[in-house]
C-alpha cells in the first residue's frame, strides 16, 4: 500500500483513535516543534492587534478620520487575505521553516517602521508589511501541525493554536493598551517589536517541519501549471469552498470588534471609560479561549457538531448584535454588553471550524493551498465590514447603529452559502470514508 494511501486513510478516519500508517507520531518532540511555530502566530497576532487598542491615539497622532483610520486595518487585511493562496502555494513547496522565518521578518520589520512612522502613508506601508508578514503564519502553523501530530488530532491541535493566538489578542487588550499611556507610542511600539526577534531566533534554532523518518510526499512540480493545478483540484472540493463559508461568516463580527472599532464603539457610543472598555475587550478574549477549546473537544469526538456549532454561533452573534442595537436609550445595560462580548468570544473557535471540513477533503500536499483558501473568506469578510464601518460613521456622523448593521448582510450572505454546500460535502465525505473502509478490508496484514 503507498504512502500516499495510508495518509488518505489516516485523513478519511481521522476522528478514530487508532493511529494508521503514514501518520505522523505526535508525543512531546511533537509539541515543542509546534509550539515554536505557534509563539510565532502568538507574536504575529499581538503585533496583529495592537491597532485595536491604539485606534484613538492613532487618530490624534496622525490627525485622521474614522474611515482614513479604518484604512489602517483594511489594508493589513487587504494584504493579508490576498497573500493567503499565495502563502498556502508558498508553504506547500517550500515547507514551513522558510516561510515562517520571511513571516517574522516582515511583521517584525512592520511594527518598527509603525512605531517610527512620521506621517499617516508611511505608518500605512508599514502595516502593510506587517499583514504580509502576519499572513505567512497561521497556515505555516496549521501546516506544521499536520506534520507533526495524527490526523485525528487536527481540530484540536488547530483550536489550541487559535487560542494561543487570543492569548496574543489579550496581551494587545491589556498590556499594549497599558503601556501606550505609560510609556507612549515609540516606545511602545519599538519595544513590543523586540519579541520578532526572540521567536525568529527559536524559529531558527528549533523549528523542523517534519519528524525524522516521516517523509511526506513533497509537490514537486513547479510552475504556473502547478499552480493552477493546486488551487483548481482545492476550490473543486465542496469541503474547502464550505470551509471558506465558514469562515467568512463566523470569523469577522469579532475580528472588527477586537481589531478596531470595539473600543471606539464602547467609549464613544456607549460612554464606558477606556479602561472599562478594555475590560469588556479582555472579555471577548478570554471568552474565546475557553471555548475554543470546548469547540475543539466537542469536534474532534463528534464530527457531525461542525455545521451546527457554526450556524449556532452565527445566530447567537445576530441576535447579540441585534438586541444591543436595537436596545432603547443612548446606552445598552453593562450586562447586555458582557453577554454581547461573552458570545463574540465564540465567533474564533467557530471560524476554525472551516479548517475541519477543508482538511479532510484535501491530501497532505495541497494542504496549505486549502487552507489559504479557507482563511481568505474571514478576513475578506473582516476587510469588508471594517470598510463599511468606517464610510458609514463619517456619512452619518458617529451613528454606530447604522455603521455596525452592516455586520447583518454579510452574515445572511455566508449563512445562504453554508447552507448550499453543507449536504454536498457531508455526501463526499461519507464516499471517501466508505471508500478508505474497503480498502482497508482489501490491505494485507
């Protein structure tokens, strides 16, 4: 039986727990080689966010508006979905080491040339090369996941390393924010930028993309060809178009929150202090952690709760959305607003959920290329929202509950697409499981 079989078996399987030939071994080597890669996405996301809680300063120092200002995030998105296929091309041929190693040079080269910018085009450059940096890292660590654990540890590996990467998002919420008004922009941000070079140091020193004796099937062709060939054989699986769904529609409520207009919002709309306003932020955060690794348990023992949890959390951020905007009176009672940032925290976990439906529907070397996929659709979503939030403040002079209704028409457009493509991914996914159960019945002992 080749290589290439046993590893269709292990990824048609992969809830089982037996571990089939051809996968990789886990253990604790495993998990230190991972977690370098994972304290790199820690870092990316920290310098990610950090705009989230800097937006007001920024706008002084820079002296710009609400939509100039959300051109800052817009653009680090911008970049940052378009480079997703390219990164995903980029991780399959190259592996993961080289391809994180440029991420951290990018991003860390970002954040110091923000933290140094003397005029609004140049701190705009600088967060542009701080999302093509930032873009290289999570499929890098998605990747080395794969490369380093049983399949049938893959939603769970993949919502640890989402959490770690909140933790990232709650280092921005509470100690960037702190030191901002401690010690100011430059240094600030000059001195977070340090933390680049100590994990491009581990990066360098202990990162391996494969374990010794595990060999995967490398893509050896090169070319536009290939290129073609990768992306087309990846967008023809129903599960990576699913996931793409998924993940547009599940991911951006949060991300517009958390990367900049939740503490905007929370201050000017709803008169809470900034510190007050951070707190709810930390709540988001630390309510994404807890259950992303709910979410990850419930997957990787129940495959059948992927959809539902999905819609689930979509629907739940609606009606959050919904009843705060619409409550009567100037501001929303505090406790509508922690149950609102209570359930944004689930939108993260939710979004990884589109990784579980592209990754068993892809082999080992067009992993990375389906997971670029994947991970464009929330940040294309986000970049959108981000958009329409900031043109729509400045049209209606500071109406958050016009702005923030655009959140809506994005959600019903992911929920229709979700619904189109659940029942024909289900259907693949049973034949390949059917087909990989036969053929074991077929295997030699």
């Amino acid at each position: 039986m080749s290589d290439r079989r046993h590893r269709d078996r292990s990824r048609n399987g992969y809830g089982s727990a037996v571990t089939l030939p051809g996968d990789p071994p886990g253990g604790r080597r495993a998990a230190l080689v991972w977690g370098v890669g994972v304290a790199v996405y820690f870092v990316a996301v920290i310098f990610r966010t950090s705009l989230g809680v800097a937006g007001l300063d920024a706008a002084d120092r820079f002296d710009v508006n609400a939509s100039a200002l959300s051109t800052f995030s817009i653009l680090q998105l911008l970049v940052y979905a378009g480079m997703q296929i390219p990164v995903g091309l980029m991780v399959d041929r190259l592996g993961t080491k080289k391809v994180l190693a440029l991420g951290v040079v990018l991003f860390t080269l970002g954040q110091l040339g923000f933290a140094l910018s003397p005029s609004y085009g140049t701190a705009l450059a600088s967060r542009a090369l701080l999302g093509c940096g930032d873009a290289m890292t999570f499929i890098s660590v998605l990747r080395l996941g794969t490369r380093w654990f049983p399949a049938r540890r893959g939603p769970l590996i993949g919502q640890v390393a989402a959490l770690f990467g909140m933790a990232g998002n709650l280092v921005s919420t509470v100690f960037i924010a702190r030191a901002l008004h401690g010690l100011g922009w430059t240094t600030t941000f000059v001195g977070s930028s340090l933390a680049g070079v100590l994990v491009l140091v581990l990066l360098l020193l202990f990162l391996k993309d494969h374990p010794e004796g595990y060999q995967p099937q490398p893509a050896t062709h090169a070319g536009a060809a290939f290129v073609r060939r990768q992306i087309a054989e990846s967008w023809r699986e129903p599960g990576t178009r699913l996931g793409m769904w998924v993940h547009f529609t599940t991911q951006f409520p949060a991300m517009v929150f958390l990367l900049l207009w939740g503490l905007p919002y929370l201050v000017e709309a709803q008169g809470l202090s900034r510190s007050t306003a951070g707190t709810l932020l930390t709540l988001v955060v630390l309510s994404n952690m807890v259950i992303g690794l709910a979410y990850g348990q419930i997957i990787a023992r129940h495959h059948t709760a992927r959809a539902p949890l999905a819609l689930g959390t979509v629907a739940a951020t609606a009606l959050l959305w919904a009843t705060t905007l619409a409550y009567p009176g100037d501001h929303a009672p505090m406790w509508l607003l922690v149950t609102l940032c209570l359930v944004l925290g689930a939108c993260g976990p939710a979004s990884m959920i589109g990784f579980d439906f592209a990754r068993p529907a892809n082999p080992p070397e067009r992993q990375g290329t389906a997971s670029g996929i994947v991970n464009m659709g929330g940040f294309v979503a986000s970049m959108t929202t981000l958009l329409a939030v900031g043109v729509l403040l400045d049209a209606t002079g500071g109406n958050y509950r016009i702005a923030f209704s655009s959140v809506f028409v994005l959600e019903a457009l992911g929920i229709v697409q979700i619904l189109r493509l659940k029942a024909r991914t289900h259907r693949r996914e049973r034949e390949r499981l059917v087909a990989s159960r036969v053929e074991a019945v077929h295997v030699p002992v």
